[in-house]
C-alpha cells in the first residue's frame, strides 16, 4: 500500500481511463482535531487534492466512495462546493452511509449512485457544546441549513420543500428531528440519480469521459 492511499483513502486506477479514487469515511474534520480513535476525512488534504487532479492531464475523472457519518458543516460544503464545481467527470457512489454534511458531498458530484443497503441521514443543522442561545445564534443556525439546503437542491432532483419536510420529521431519529431513507427511496425523492454499485459507477464515469473527450467508447 503506498503513502497516498495508506494515510489519504486515495488511489489512481490504471485501466481503461486514469481515474482517481477518494474516499470520504468517518468524520469530516474541520478546524479542531478530533480523536486518535476517530476516522475522518480532513478537509486540509481534499481541499488541495481536489484542485490537483482537476488540474492534472493524467486523470480523466473523479470517483467518490462515500461511508461517513457526517461532520464539520462548513468543511464539508466546502469540499461539497469544490467538488460541484469541476469540469472533469465525477461520480459519487454511496456505501453504507452519507449522513448529514454527506449528502452534499454525494449530489456534489454530476452523477450520484447509491447501493441498495446504503443510508442518508437528513436533519436540521446542530452544535454540539455549550451555544449561547442569543438571536444571533439562531441566525447563524438558520443560514448555514438554508444553505445545505439549496446545494442539495441545486445539484439534485429533490424538491426545498420535501427536504426541509424530511429535515423535521419527528420520531426516526432518537430525541431529535430528522430522517433516515435508504438506497430506493433516496433515488424515489431525487437526492441519487440510480441505485447501483461499483461496477455501474465506473461504467458511467468511463462513458462520462468518453463523451468529454468528443469519440466513442475505448
């Protein structure tokens, strides 16, 4: 196993395309560290990683391989938005699960696919720690989930409505507000664009590069 992929979940495929493959697992790590005992995906290496392989004549294309529970919320929008807003193809495929921040990850990119099995966890924006409950506060709360909101639904098919209804829905989640919808119903609402595994993701990633570069199929 080589540096890139040991410490960075990271790998370049060398077959029909160059195609790199990120993997977004555990926690995504903003400012403050967290645990040793922890998984996580830190935003300080995908950040400039992202911008090398949109820039890099050796890669084709992106594929993401998400199973995370969540994280940082302005760590994770700014990977989200780095990752919306590349010309290269990017497929995102959804593995166990793409909880909270995770799913702008996954509509991120320009085709989403879940398995089956897989989850999404939908809910409304949440600190952990002492908040001062001042007006300023809830403000801050309330732009930051309008912005999830209209990233999700910029670059998915799901409604602003059915996702702030699926944001506060009581009873799924234990003591708090939100939704848990798996593989079919995530494609049903729009937030994935198929079901399917890895064998479907890279066979849309290859035609997605395919019709980039004007030719038929390799």
């Amino acid at each position: 196993m080589d540096q890139l992929t040991q410490e960075l979940g990271s790998v370049v495929t060398e077959g029909r395309h160059a195609i790199h493959c990120l993997a977004v697992i555990g926690h995504i790590e903003g400012h403050q560290l967290l645990s040793s005992q922890t998984k996580t995906t830190k935003y300080e290496h995908v950040l400039p990683m992202l911008a090398s392989i949109e820039e890099s004549p050796d890669i084709d294309g992106l594929l993401i391989l998400l199973n995370t529970a969540g994280g940082d919320v302005e760590a994770g929008l700014a990977i989200a938005e780095l990752i919306a807003g590349m010309k290269k193809p990017t497929v995102s495929l959804v593995l166990g699960g793409g909880h909270s921040i995770g799913v702008p990850l996954a509509v991120a990119a320009k085709k989403c696919f879940i398995a089956p099995t897989a989850s999404m966890t939908l809910h409304p924006v949440r600190m952990n720690g002492t908040v001062l409950g001042v007006p300023q506060i809830l403000a801050y709360f309330q732009r930051i989930q309008d912005s999830i909101v209209d990233f999700i639904t910029a670059n998915s098919r799901v409604s602003a409505e059915t996702l702030r209804v699926l944001m506060q829905r009581n009873g799924q989640l234990m003591g708090e507000a939100g939704s848990v919808v798996y593989g079919p119903e995530a494609v049903e609402l729009g937030l994935c664009d198929s079901l399917g595994s890895l064998c479907d993701a890279l066979e849309c990633l290859h035609r997605m590069i395919d019709q980039t570069r004007g030719g038929e199929p390799s």
